[in-house]
C-alpha cells in the first residue's frame, strides 16, 4: 500500500509538472516557470524509474535524484518560483540572459549540494533549505494577499494552503523524520511528491487568475489574443471591400 501511494503520488507530479509547465509557456510564454516545473517532473520521473528498478543506491539513478532535488529546493522553486510569478504581480519580464543564469545557477548549486545525501543529517545546507523556503513563503504571502484582493479568492485560499503545506514538508525534509517510516522514507516522499504536485497545479491557476485581472484592467496586454483579433479584423474589412489606406 505504502508503495501505491508513493507511486501515485509521483505520478501526480509528473503530470501536473509537464502538463502545467508547458501551459506556461505555450499560454504566457513565461519559461521561468514553465521550464521549472518541467524539471520537477523529469525529476519525478528519474525518481519513478529508480523505484521501478529496485531503488539501488549505487544507480547513477539516485544520484541524478540528489542533483535534480538540491537543484530545484535551493534556486528551483525558490529564486525561480519568485522571479516567474513577478510576471503578474510585478510586471517583471527576464530577459534571456537573465533566464539562462538563473537556471545554469541552479544547476551549480544542485551539483553542490547533491553531494549532502540524507544518510545522515548535515546541518549547514538543511538549515539552507529552510532558509530559502521561508524567504520564498514571504512572497508567497504577499502572492496570496494579491490574489485576494482581487476578489480571487478560492485561488488565494487554495495557494495559502499549499504554500503551508509545501513549509511543512521543507521544515521536516531533514530535520523531522516520520515516526514509524521505512528506512526509504515511503511516506514522507509520498506526502512530499503529492504536495509539490498541488503546489504546482493551484499556483497554475493562481498565476492565471492575476493574468486575466491585470489584462482585464489593462495593466497586462492580452498579447496572446491580438492575433486573432487582428485575424478577425483584417477578414470583415475585406467583407466590406474596405482597402487597406481605408
């Protein structure tokens, strides 16, 4: 049962990772994010294919598992979550440069960091993590109050929720074991893959709620929907014989 769970759980991920992450790109062109939650779910799947295979620990599975895990809790979803939903609270568009560094910064620091493994507690980087998951909540407060005061507030309860939640999990990732788990933590990886699905999945709909206000008040263009207006346009003046100095 517990192996069910687990399973379930990362396959939850995986999906709510690439079918999300490509939405944000494809819909917002927003690759921050997209980008993001697509590695989340290759590392699900990494984490997938080492279950299935027995879950050996010398597999250069396990380690690419270290890697993908420090690489999104130290910059993944801390620095990149923040700077990509400032698209919609704060107008912030990266620029290319700025997208390639951050996410080769977190590549740096997944291959650091990966080398703490969980065998035994090191305190400097778990202390780390909470750091920067902590930070991240900050905004994700100030994210939660946005959406609120919109009048989106199913969104707004649903991200306060799985902001908790996802706090919950960084804080007793190292250094709060659960009673009564498998020397694999099964349960804690089961709860963890679930939360950081949903954590996926609401911040999705979360980001679209501010989108679609800032484009209704005309803080954000609807750029996505010009060509077709455009498309429109241009075929009933054609309709009314209408040249194009008109």
């Amino acid at each position: 049962m517990k192996d069910l769970l687990f399973m379930l759980a990362d396959l939850w991920m995986i999906f709510a990772g690439f079918c999300f992450g490509w939405k944000f790109i494809r819909r917002y062109h927003n690759y921050l994010l997209g980008l993001e939650w697509m590695i989340v779910a290759t590392s699900g799947s990494n984490f997938l294919l080492w279950a299935l295979l027995g879950g050996d620990e010398s597999s250069p599975l396990y380690s690419i598992a270290y890697f993908f895990d420090a690489f999104s809790r130290s910059v993944g979803i801390t620095l990149i979550l923040v700077l990509g939903l400032m698209r919609v609270t704060h107008r912030y568009k990266p620029s290319v440069a700025v997208d390639v560094g951050v996410f080769a910064f977190a590549a740096a620091a997944g291959l650091y960091l990966q080398q703490f493994r969980a065998d035994k507690l090191h305190v400097g980087p778990a202390t780390f993590f909470v750091v920067v998951n902590v930070l991240t909540t900050v905004f994700l407060a100030y994210f939660v109050w946005r959406l609120w005061r919109i009048g989106a507030k199913r969104q707004a309860m649903g991200a306060a929720l799985v902001t908790i939640a996802g706090s919950v999990i960084a804080i007793t990732y190292d250094f709060f074991p659960i009673p009564g788990d498998d020397a694999h933590r099964t349960l804690f990886y089961s709860a963890a893959l679930a939360t950081w699905g949903f954590q996926m999945f609401v911040y999705y709909f979360a980001y679209r709620a501010l989108h679609d206000h800032n484009v209704t008040t005309g803080v954000e263009p609807a750029s996505s929907r010009v060509p077709a207006m455009s498309s429109s346009h241009s075929s009933s003046g054609r309709r009314r014989g209408s040249s194009p100095a008109a």
